[in-house]
C-alpha cells in the first residue's frame, strides 16, 4: 500500500509519478524500498487518470455489510448439541487412528 500512497502523495503535489520520484519518497518516509514494486507500480499507473479514478471511488455508493438475524433461542440449543456430537465423533474418529497404530 506505501507505493499507492507514494504515488498519489507524488500526484497530489503535483510531481511526476516515476521510479525516481516514488524511490525518494519511499525512502523519506522510512520504508524498505522494492525496485520491482516500484516499476510494477509505476507500470501499473502509466495512461491512469488519478483524479478521476479518485472521484469515482469517492463518489461509489458503499454497500452495508449484511446483518444477520440473530438466531432463535431453540436454535442455538440446537447448534449446540451439533457441535457436541460432531466433536465427540471427531474424537472417537481421532482414537481410533491412534489405535491403529499400535495394533
């Protein structure tokens, strides 16, 4: 993410986004610097208009995570005892490999 953030610190004030620009800026801010992310990143934003592709993201709706309904009180007894029995199969499963292995 430092090297998109680079790149749009770069835009911002109004630089150039290339290897050069973004290998200082990574540097000023104390990060561990990865030529070949930087090309890829670089690479990436060539012919990118970075304002507009900002305003659309600024304007896109952002869906609400779905709620789920709270289950009814039988429910969770009944989820319960599921749990119970498939992890008391699981462990009988688990002995009985054990078993196998010493005859």
């Amino acid at each position: 993410m430092e090297y998109v953030y680079a790149a749009m610190l770069i835009h911002k004030a109004g630089g150039k986004v290339d290897e050069p620009t973004m290998k200082k800026v990574l540097e000023a801010a104390g990060a561990k610097v990865d030529e070949a992310r930087i090309k890829a990143t670089v690479a990436a934003l060539e012919g990118v208009k970075i304002d507009e592709v900002i305003e659309k993201a600024a304007v896109a709706p952002v869906a609400a995570a779905p709620v789920a309904a709270a289950p009814a009180e039988g429910e969770k007894k009944e989820e319960k005892k599921k749990k119970a029995k498939e992890e008391k199969k699981e462990e009988e499963e688990a002995a009985a490999g054990l078993g196998s292995l010493f005859g």
